[in-house]
C-alpha cells in the first residue's frame, strides 16, 4: 500500500496538498491497516507527523520540479582572448574590446640623431570630449561609449641636464614611474648631454624605451639646450664640471656659472613662462642666481637650489638620536648655503610635535656633533663607498619636487634654497638662499613666518650669507653686475665638489 501511495504522489509532486489528505482520510478509516493497530499504539498525533513529514518533502520536490526551465545564459561582455599581459590589464580596467586593443601599436626606434620613446596613436576627437589619450595604458580610446572612462592629465615637459650622469641614471626611472608627479601624469622627458656623453645618452634614452612605463611619452635628447628646453615646464639643471685636481674655487664657479648662464639664456627663450627650475650642479645655491639673473622673463621666485638632501640627512641623524622613525621628525630647515657653512636648525625643529630640545636634552651634541654629522656626510659616505651619494641625491629631487607639488602638512614646512627678495628673517636680499618654505601643491610656494631665530642660529645664519654674498661677487659678471671680485673665504666647498 505504501509504495502505491508513493508512486500517486510522485506523479503528483507539482501539487501534493489533495492527495496527503486522501491519504490521511484513508488511512482514518477501517482497514486492514487499522484493524492491527489500536488507537493506543498508532493515535491521531502519529498521523499528523506523518501529514506533515510528506507535505513538507513534496513542497520541496515540487519546487524543484518547477525551477527546471528555459533561461537565457548571459554572455560576459569580456572574452578571454589570447593577449600580451599588458593589453590584458588594460582591458579589464577599461572595458575596451581586444579588437580596439589590438589597433594600439608601440613604435620603439632609436636613431642616431633622434630617439623615441613608445608612442601611442592619436585618438580621434570626440565633440562631446576634449580629453586627451598617452600612454600605453591610456583608458580613453572609446570615447564614444555610454560609460565614461577615465582620462590622463595633459601632458608635463621635463627638461633635465647632465641625463647621462649617476643622478639622473636613479632619477629619470622615478620620473617615469609615477613616482613624481602622480600615476595619472603623462610626462615627455627632454634629455641635455653633451658631444662627449650623446653616445651614453643614446642608450639612457633606450633603458627607457625598454623599461614600458605607460606614463612616458616621449623621449628626445639633444645638446643644444635652446632645443632641449623648448616649452618645459620643470628645469631640473644637474649636469655641473666636478672640480678637478689643483682647480680652486673661484675657478670652478666661473666655469659652471657659465654653463649656467647659458641654460639660463635658453630658458629665458623657448621655456614655459612658469617653468619650475631646480639647480643641482653644484655650487647650487650661487648656479641658481646665475641662472635667473639671465631669465628676466621667469618668475625669479621659480628658481630652487637643492639643499633637500641635507634636510634628509639632518632628519635622520635626529630620529637616530630620539630612537624614532624618521617621519616622526618635522619642521626641518636648512638655512643657507649647500655648503660646510650650512645650519641644520634644531631650534624649530620637532620630534612627534614636540620641540627637538625637548626630547634631545644634550645640547653640546645638537651644537656641534649634529652640525657637523650633517655637514660632512657626504665626505663620510664617499670615504667609505669610493663614490659621490647619486643615488640619495636624486631621491632627494623626488622629495623637492614632491614637496612643491603636493600640499605641505599643516604645520610643516620644508626646505629649498630661494631667492632672498622679500624675505622676513632679515637675510640679504638678491641672492640665493635655503630657508623654510610652505607650498599649497601648486608648484608654488611661501616662506614660513611663524619661525624663531635665537642668537645662536643668527649667528651662524649671517656666516652662510657672507659666503654667498662673496661669491656673488665673483660672478658678477656671469649675472651683469659688472666686474667680477673675488674674496671667497675658506673653502667650504662639500666633497664631492673638489
């Protein structure tokens, strides 16, 4: 009997309800089923256990029944298709078919006169969009789909001299990179060498054609910096004459003033009328007034000399001494020139916010043994490695520009040696000078005012300045200031430089 009830109510799974209930009727009645069981041993109560054991596995079966039905399979807009990896993550970040891909090629030559870097074609122009398209990656090549995709920035000019040297060898893969100026930031490298180091430049220009970043646009050298400079909106000036054997000082500064002038001349020329120029040829501070003196047509307050790896380097030797991480370590000035005469400023710099003199309690130790250590670091490091410090000067260019580009911390402030015009702490004017600057990230910047200066830090403030007055003196006639006078005093001059 059983087996037949289970056979009528599997054909009937779809709508079980009426048959559990005949079933149940039947099974009330008098059969032989309840002629062998009294009510004692098989109650109503058992009946209802099993009413509801079967309508609740039938209710099941029937949905399962019911759910099998036609459906629609829905195809992904994505097709796995053989690629490169490359044009693999592009298209899944922008949602682009392979075919519009595959359109995208990269031309990578290099010729004697002229090298390029991967080049991607021009997107057409769209009327409800002027965006434009670089990059390899570039995510903007439908212009005309319904879901907006994103679009780099316009394209920024960086002219960069002395390219073929140590420095530049670590700072153009960070230009390059993103690391910069942001990984949304097309970039054109525009690289100055000279006839002696074009051949080396060649093959820069090719490590970077090799290396694929999707932000580099373009790459062209050159040794004419009339050419090199042509509408670049950063300067970064590195290539300097090292001192040679037995060559003094004054020497030196005529000879890189002049380099220095002429880069000025040309930037005057053919540069963005807001071109941001940093000096790193040494000397720095003094190369940098000569190179604005002959750009009257920019902006003198665009023009930096690079003293930011002194102010790195006097940050780490503060949190070594506090036993803190480096970042816990703000508000660190360099005051004046790139030189033994410098002042790392421990008065108004500040450990996890408070006061350096507050959590250094040795002050013989921030007096003389910090000055120094900052100093002569450089002397150190070649002494013990047998090589200038390249690598940490170009992360030092990061951080410079970094700085000028991104908005200063409240509170904070950074340094970078600038022209002294205007100035509030009673500095000479018309020279070049580092000091504690704010910046909103717009590539500009304002000097801090809420900063003290006891006779201790004036002091040695006033020895850098009659340093860099003296040998503005002794190019005065790099800066058309007449006749040039030299009365240099020790030779300060960092190693490295001699």
């Amino acid at each position: 009997m059983l087996s037949s009830v289970w056979i009528v109510l599997s054909c009937h799974a779809s709508r079980p309800w009426p048959y559990i209930i005949t079933l149940f009727q039947t099974l009330t009645k008098s059969t032989p089923f309840q002629s062998s069981l009294s009510l004692s041993s098989f109650s109503y109560s058992h009946f209802l256990c099993v009413f509801f054991f079967f309508g609740t596995f039938f209710m099941a079966l029937s949905k399962i029944s019911t759910s099998h039905t036609p459906s629609q399979t829905l195809k992904p807009n994505f097709y796995s298709k053989p690629c490169v990896p490359l044009q693999c993550y592009d298209a899944r970040r922008s949602g682009v078919s392979f075919e519009q891909h595959r359109k995208l090629r990269i031309s990578c030559s290099v010729a004697p006169n002229q090298v390029q870097a991967p080049v991607a074609p021009a997107v057409p122009s769209d009327t409800t969009s002027n965006r434009d398209c670089y990059g390899v990656f570039c995510t903007t090549y439908d212009l005309k789909a319904d879901e907006k995709t994103k679009s780099w920035k316009s394209l920024i000019k960086i002219a960069v001299s002395g390219a073929a040297g140590m420095i530049s060898n670590h700072l153009l893969f960070k230009l390059a990179s993103g690391e910069v100026f942001g990984p949304d930031q097309p970039i054109a490298l525009q690289l100055l060498g000279s006839e002696r180091s074009l051949q080396a430049l060649e093959g820069v220009a090719m490590e970077l054609e090799d290396s694929l970043y999707p932000l580099l646009r373009e790459v062209s050298i050159g040794i004419n910096p009339y050419e090199v400079f042509q509408d670049c909106e950063w300067a970064l000036l590195i290539g300097a004459k090292p001192r040679g054997p037995g060559m003094e000082r004054a020497g030196l500064l005529d000879i890189n003033g002049q380099i220095f002038a002429e880069q000025g001349k040309a930037l005057n020329a053919v540069a963005s009328r807001n071109v941001k120029v940093i000096v790193v040829g040494n000397p720095c501070n003094t190369n940098a007034l000569i190179c604005l003196k002959n750009a009257p047509n920019i902006p003198a307050k665009n023009f930096h000399a690079l003293t930011r790896l002194d102010e790195n380097r006097a940050k780490c030797q503060l949190a070594l001494k506090a036993g803190v991480f480096y970042d816990k370590v703000s508000n660190m000035t360099i005051w004046g020139n790139h030189s033994t005469t410098q002042v790392p400023d421990f008065l108004n710099a500040k450990i996890n916010g408070i006061p350096v003199k507050e959590v250094i309690k040795d002050t013989k130790w921030l007096e003389t043994e910090f000055t120094e250590r900052v100093q002569k670091r450089g002397g150190v490091l070649i002494q013990k490695w047998g090589r200038s410090s390249a690598a940490s000067t170009a992360v030092s260019i990061v951080d410079a520009i970094r700085s000028l580009v991104t908005p200063t911390p409240e509170g904070d402030w950074f340094s970078t040696g600038v022209y002294t015009n205007g100035n509030p702490y009673g500095i000479a004017e018309d020279i070049v000078f580092s000091m504690p600057c704010r910046s909103k990230g717009d590539g500009d910047y304002e000097l801090a005012k809420d900063v003290i200066i006891d006779d201790f830090l004036r002091e040695r403030i006033k020895k850098s300045e009659a340093e860099l007055l003296a040998e503005k003196r002794c190019v005065a006639h790099l800066t058309g200031e007449g006749n040039a006078f030299c009365d240099l005093p020790e030779d300060t001059m960092l190693p490295g430089e001699q």
